[in-house]
C-alpha cells in the first residue's frame, strides 16, 4: 500500500508512545484515525481531545459495522498485542493491510533525511535534544519522539511550512526492541549503548550486538558511537569510507567534552569538534548521561549546520523528557524526581548522578522492576545498581506483555540489595513513604509505577513542605 492512497487509519495498540506519535502523525495530515487500547492513560485521553477516537474493549467483528474499506483503510499493529485479539484476527481474515508500527515509521522517513538514534540506554533524551536543536535552529525538523518532550508537549514533531523546505529532516527513535530499528534508513546514526537487554527477543547479547551492527551498515552518511562501546572499534576498523565517527565525556574522540563543571544541578562544559573548542556551554538539563547524550546530539546538529549560537542556546534552553529525570516536586526541605529507568545500567546513572550532585543527601528510591524476563535476566545487576541508594522500596514487578515466570518476583533481588530495603504493593507504598525520613525521593521504572506521581506530589504540597513548587 502506498502511503498516499490511505484514507482510514485504525491502530490496534494506540496508545503506546510509539503507536501514538505514528496516530499523531497521520491525523495531522487530515487523516481519520481510531483505535484500541487496552487501558485509559492520560495520553490516550490527550489523543481523544485531539479528535482520535478510541475504545477500550476488543470489538472483534463488529468491526464489520464501522465500514472499513480494506482498499484503502491501514491497519498498525504493536508488538504488545497477543496473537488471539479478536480484532486483529478479523483484520486478518478479512484481509486487510496490516503493518507493524516500525514498518510504517520506516515508510515515512524515507521521505526524509533521516536522524536516527540507537541504544538501550539515552535515545530518547537524545533524540529529543537533536530535535529541539533542529526546531530552534533555521534548520527546523520533524520528529518521531519515545517520549514526551517537556518544550514541546508532545511526542511528534511536525515541519513548520514543509512544502517550502527543500531539505527536511527527521529525527527518529531507532529502537532495538523486535529489531524495529533495521526498518529505517537513516543518513545520519548515533548509537549511545549496547549494554545487554531484550533477552526475551534476542536470546543472548551476541545476538544483540548483531542486530545493532546491521543497524550501524544501514547509516548511509555519518555513524556517530559512542567512544567507550566495543562495537566502535569493531565497526571503526571495517570503515573504509570515513563515516564513522567516536563521542565521549572521558577522553578524547572526534567530539568530546571537557572541563565539565557541576553548577547547581546543571552542567557547563567545553565542546571539541573538527579542532575547534565551543566553550562554556550550559545544558539545560542534569546527569551526567545526559550530558554524554549531549556531546551526540551536538554532533549532527553542528555536522549539519546549526550555528555556534544555536547550539549554546538550544541546550540551554532544553528542559528534557517527561519521566527522564524529571523533577516533580522541589523545596529546600526536599526533592521528589521521577525516572524512566529499568535497567541496572539506567538505574546506576540516575541513582549515581543524583548522588554525585546532592552527596550529603539521604535517597530513598521506590523501584518497580519491568518484566519478569528482565528481572531474572538481570537480578544481581538490579541488586548492585538499588545499592547505591540510602533506601530501596521494592515494588512488585510490572509484567507488561509478558505472563507470570515460576520463581521470579521482586523478592528475588532482597538478598543482594546492601543498603536498607523493604518490599512493598504499589496500593500501600504511599503509606509507607509518610513514615520514611528523606532529603531526596526517587520513583523509578517503566511500567505503572508514574501513576504514584501525582498522589506523591500532592502529599508533598500539603503534608510535608508545603512551601515547595
């Protein structure tokens, strides 16, 4: 099916934050979209007042009573959706085009000239802040987003006058989960990490590695990896057109960082690039993983061709991704942050950051593992990174797609846990946080665990420090 010829679009999944940056897209072009998904979120209730229609129960045939056209109706399917949704097997019946989100986000960036980030860990920070550069730059962008942008509000980004651009770029999440990534041809790569994760679909990390390798050869124009990661080296020594380029923030590279400086919870810092040194740069956000996402990001927005100006201006002004070292709630008596962080080398970085900015500050942090897979695959790594907090709370694991593994709970992670921890359900942990002594509190995790935000910074606001903001 031609992109062109869709006139209906009906997503089965449409409210994950892929799925829903896609959805975004198409009804921005006057398309009619709806869909289904298995839960009400705040997201899919921004996407109904955008004019999306949703529903949350699977209707099966009567599907047949809305009067799809299969001629000219595509039909996009998550990965997240069990094989026996009655909805989709009456798609398939009736033999719709059915393509997977990556498919589709693959089909609109060849119409671009595509930026593509990659990595277990950073690309959505990442690919965030390249596309902010893009937008307040005279370059401009669209962007397909993993998350939503704190300047923007929004997981996509659209071209302002596009008819008028002759070049126009996109800036996408090249995201390794079910290979997805290798559906994209991208001129322009980073890749940030590829620490070991999704074992329930690559089986072992070899496999992983592979995969991103495959990714890497897709890159027609310039690869920028990450200085310290083996598969630089693998990939520089096989490079014979000079496309492949190193970033760090430990040593030198082809872009690197030096004299960082801690300022508040801020970063200043020197860029090096092609022998040239843009000082005293001020990211606009703190961790020091993301200041490695911003040494990234500034390459391919300098490579092409946003001013000095611009750049200093863009990380600035960059105020990041919601659920990415988000602070929720600060006072002089506290600090509450909230983080997307599920795997043990996230969690090192945000635990790790936040105590090298507040050294002299108690942390608790309450974790909801991600998948049972996950968890079992990761166990001591899960126990070393909770280690580096003053206090754990241990929620119950969040299963995502996955069923119940015999013998793999939250528990399993007490034994090796150093520092004070307890188990607790997500229903009684905000009971136990008002009898807990803290200077900073850290909610961290991918799956539900975001729904404590607000009853957590509400109990802050009128309980504890009321003089917060």
């Amino acid at each position: 099916m031609n992109l062109s010829d869709i006139k209906q679009v009906y997503f089965l999944g449409i409210g994950g934050i892929g799925m829903s940056a896609i959805a975004r897209y198409f009804n921005s072009k006057n398309i009619p979209v709806s869909g289904y998904d298995k839960t009400k979120t705040e997201l899919t209730y921004q996407l109904e007042q955008e004019g999306i229609k949703i529903h949350y129960h699977d209707s099966g045939s009567q599907l047949a009573d809305v009067g799809f056209n299969k001629n000219n109706t595509l039909v996009i399917l998550t990965p997240a959706i069990p094989k026996n949704h009655e909805e989709w097997n009456w798609f398939k019946q009736n033999e719709f085009t059915i393509l997977k989100r990556s498919q589709v986000l693959g089909l609109i960036c060849d119409a671009y000239k595509t930026a593509g980030v990659a990595g277990t860990h950073g690309k959505t920070t990442t690919s965030t802040l390249l596309a902010h550069l893009f937008k307040q730059s005279h370059i401009d962008c669209a962007a397909f987003l993993g998350g939503i942008s704190t300047n923007y509000e929004t997981n996509l980004l659209c071209i302002e006058n596009e008819s008028v651009k002759e070049q126009k770029i996109m800036v996408v999440e090249a995201d390794e989960f079910d290979r997805s990534f290798l559906t994209l041809n991208p001129y322009y790569g980073i890749i940030t990490s590829t620490d070991a994760d999704h074992l329930d679909i690559y089986g072992e990390h070899q496999s992983l590695l592979e995969s991103f390798a495959l990714y890497a050869q897709k890159v027609s124009g310039k690869l920028y990896i990450k200085k310290e990661l083996e598969l630089y080296q693998t990939l520089k020594d096989e490079d014979n057109q000079n496309r492949i380029f190193s970033y760090s923030i430990k040593s030198e590279a082809d872009i690197y960082a030096t004299d960082i400086k801690i300022v508040g919870d801020k970063y200043i810092f020197n860029l090096h690039i092609g022998g040239v040194i843009i000082t005293d740069l001020y990211l606009g956000i703190p961790g020091l993983h993301n200041l490695e996402n911003a040494v990234a990001a500034s390459a391919i927005a300098l490579s092409e061709g946003i001013t000095e100006d611009e750049l200093r201006t863009g990380l600035a002004s960059f105020k990041g991704v919601k659920r990415r070292f988000e602070y929720i709630y600060k006072s002089d008596k506290c600090l509450y942050i909230d983080d997307y962080a599920h795997h043990p080398t996230e969690l090192t970085a945000i635990i790790s950051s936040i105590k090298a900015m507040y050294p002299n500050k108690k942390l608790l942090a309450i974790f909801q593992p991600h998948l049972f897979s996950r968890t079992k695959d990761f166990a001591q790594g899960f126990s070393e990174s909770l280690s580096l907090a003053d206090e754990i709370i241990l929620l119950d694991i969040y299963p995502a797609r996955e069923l119940p593994m015999p013998g793999v709970h939250s528990g399993m992670l007490m034994d090796n846990i150093t520092t004070v921890k307890q188990l607790s359900t997500k229903e009684e942990v905000l009971e136990l946080i008002k009898t807990k002594s803290f200077d900073i509190l850290l909610t961290v995790g991918a799956g539900d665990i975001d729904t404590l935000v607000n009853p957590i910074k509400n109990w802050l606001l009128t309980s504890i420090v009321p003089d917060g903001v």
